[in-house]
C-alpha cells in the first residue's frame, strides 16, 4: 500500500472523473500501448483493471480528505504490475499532490 498526501484536495469522484478522462491515455501514450483500463467507483473507493492483461482488480484507491491510498490487489505470480503500479503511482502524485 502507497499514501499519498490529499493536497489538492480531491474527491472519490473527482479523481474517478480525471483517471477515466486523462490516466488511460497517459499510460498508452508513456508506454507506447494501447492498453484497456476499467474503472469502478463506490462512495471513496476506486477499483482499477486491466482485462485484457490481468483478470479481476489490480489495484484499488482509497480517497478521503487527507490521503489517497493505492493498494496493489495482484496476487498472480503470471504478471508483473509494477510498470502499472509505477504510472499510476506517478498520476496520483501529479494529481494530487
């Protein structure tokens, strides 16, 4: 689990409103891919997946008024999700902080 410092500060819906406007093309654009991105949002929490890559949840974000908190589900020795992790990690702190 990573915490990041609220400072802006940003809603659950707000931050589910720009990583489904900006992070998709973020990630495909930094990585040279044309990786598909979902996103599922319920009062603070933000769930994020990559189907086409990894089945289920990867990672879910935690928003209250003080921190973000972004937790890497990933159980499956199969795939790395540290590149992933990285670009989002990346975004949150960009937007964020």
């Amino acid at each position: 689990m990573t915490t990041y410092k609220n400072i802006q500060p940003l809603s659950a819906e707000a931050l589910f409103d720009l990583l489904k406007k900006e992070f998709t093309n973020e990630i495909n654009t930094k990585l040279d891919s044309s990786v598909n991105v979902e996103y599922a949002h319920v009062y603070d929490v933000i769930n994020v997946s990559f189907p086409e890559i990894i089945e289920g949840t990867v990672f879910t974000i935690l928003v209250n008024d003080n921190e973000i908190e972004l937790t890497n589900n990933s159980n499956s020795l199969e795939y790395n999700t540290e590149l992933l992790e990285e670009q989002l990690a990346a975004f949150l702190n960009d937007k964020c902080s």
